[in-house]
C-alpha cells in the first residue's frame, strides 16, 4: 500500500508557470510507473503525462506537449509535473498515480492501469 499527497496547485495567470509535486509513501517508490492525470468539472478524468520507473522514459497527452514536464526523484520519493505556458483549459484537479512494474521503461495512460491515487490539488487558470 502507498499513500500519494499532491501539491503545488494554485490560481495562476493564462502563460503563467507551476510546479505540482507528489509525496509517495513507503519504500517501493522506485518501483512504480507514475503518472499525473487531470479532471475538470464537467469532464472524465484523462492523462496528463507518465513516467517509466527508470525516469528515462515518459509520454505526454497531446494538449500538453512542449509545455509540460514530468519528472521524479527516487531519493525523495517524489514526483514532479512542471507546467509552463499555462491555459485556461489546464484548468483541473490533478492528481498523481502509481502502479507497480516489473519492467524500467513500461509506459501506462489509461486511468485503470493504476492502482494508487492521490486526492488531487487543484489549479485554476484564468484568462
């Protein structure tokens, strides 16, 4: 069992820029694909980005290419979301996910391929 605690939301500017972080408890973070997902009112959650267990690999949704980054640090056991150029359609509760793998590099997008989920933080974007 892990726990996932996201942070970092806010109420931004359209163009502005925010940092998301995700606190992973227990010692098997190095294990988990992550992922981040957002959902926004009205809307079913989607895919925001994921990351492999050994970092190197990562996949983006198509809305936030070029804008976003994920990123994590085992040692810390935490996971990053570094959203730049930010819209007013980015905004959304996002949440972050882990789901075990046996392999370094398994990419995962859909919502029921994970098994741990945080409660979310919200960011808003204005326009």
């Amino acid at each position: 069992q892990v726990q996932l605690v996201e942070s970092g939301g806010g109420l931004v500017q359209a163009g502005d820029y925010l940092r998301l972080s995700c606190v992973a408890s227990g010692r098997l973070f190095s294990t988990y694909t992550m992922g981040w997902f957002r959902q926004a009112p009205g809307k079913e959650r989607e895919f925001v980005a994921v990351i492999s267990r050994s970092g190197t690999w990562s996949n983006y949704a198509e809305s936030v290419k070029g804008r976003f980054t994920i990123s994590r640090d085992d040692g810390k056991k935490t996971l990053y979301l570094q959203m730049t150029s930010l819209k007013p359609e980015d905004t959304a509760v996002y949440s972050c996910a882990a789901v075990t793998s046996a392999l370094l590099s398994t990419l995962r997008m859909g919502v029921d391929d994970y098994r741990y989920w945080g409660q979310g933080t919200q960011v808003t974007v204005s326009s």
